[in-house]
C-alpha cells in the first residue's frame, strides 16, 4: 500500500492544473547582438517576478515582469541605464520530469525610452524543496524588436516559487 501511495504523490506532483503559483529573485543579464551596446555597458544585474496559472496536468499560462540595471562602461556613456522586460507566455513540463520550456510575447522599455515588442523563450529545470515551494533554474532568450538593431538579450534566473493554491493533500 505504501508504495502505490509514493506512486500516486509522484504522479500528482507533475500535476498543474487549478494550482497558482508566484514567485521573485535575482536575475542578470547579458546582450549577445549589438557591440555598441555592450562595448557602452556592463551587464545587466536586477530582480524578476512570476506567476504561473495551472492550465492542463503539464503546462501553465505564465506571466513575468523583470528589470536590468547596467551600468556605463565606457565614455561618453557616462549615465546607466535600465531595461524593463514584461511578458506572458505558456509553460509546459516534459512528462514526468522537472525539465520545462516556455515561449512567451510581450514589451521591452530601455531606461525612459519608447517600448519596444519583444518574444522569448525558456528552458530550465524546477527544484521542489517542500511541498508546493520550488527554486526554478533557468536562463532565458529575449528578441527586441524595433530598437535599430533589434537587441537580443540572454538572461539567467534563479526564482522561488510557491503555490498560492495546492491540490496535493
């Protein structure tokens, strides 16, 4: 009986659907396409935040918000500057596994600058340390469209993440 219940608790935790979860943490930043950008600043260090909306037994509707500072690196680039990343996107969970990938859409803003459309994607992997908390791993590709060069940036993540509603008893 013991070990069909260690199935059945196994099974579910792949479970998404009805649950809620949020999460923040630390995230940098690197642009990879434009050398006048970079050549000006330095990568970018800053905070990010999630939510994701259990949809089907392996994947969720999410939603995230993160910002970049960099500083200037080189005259006559004297000031830092910012960028502001928000973004919806469906994620989902290979089965039976931690592994997950994402894409996502939405708006980039360089410091006081216009916004700009952005599209992205995602692969990582989630760590559940207690019962509905999870640290999610993971490095993030972003394509911004509009801005001359159309600037694309990798980022790495390192979110906690918790469930506002779990269904597992």
């Amino acid at each position: 009986m013991v070990g069909l219940t260690g199935m059945m608790i196994h099974s579910l935790a792949f479970c998404q659907k009805g649950i809620i979860t949020i999460g923040a943490g630390p995230v940098m930043g690197f642009p990879v396409s434009n050398k006048n950008f970079s050549y000006y600043y330095k990568n970018g260090i800053g905070g990010s935040l999630q939510a994701n909306i259990g949809m089907t037994k392996l994947g969720s509707i999410t939603t995230k918000v993160f910002f970049l500072s960099m500083g200037a690196k080189k005259p006559p680039v004297t000031e830092k500057t910012s960028l502001t990343i928000i973004k919806g996107g469906y994620r989902t969970n290979f089965s039976d596994s931690r592994f997950f990938v994402d894409a996502d859409a939405g708006f980039a803003k360089y410091g006081s600058g216009n916004g700009h459309f952005v599209i992205g994607g995602t692969v990582g992997y989630s760590f559940e340390i207690s019962k509905g908390s999870y640290i999610d791993l993971f490095p993030s590709y972003s394509q911004i469209f509009g801005t001359g060069s159309n600037r694309m940036w990798l980022t790495a993540h390192v979110l906690y993440r918790f469930s506002l509603k779990n269904k597992r008893k």
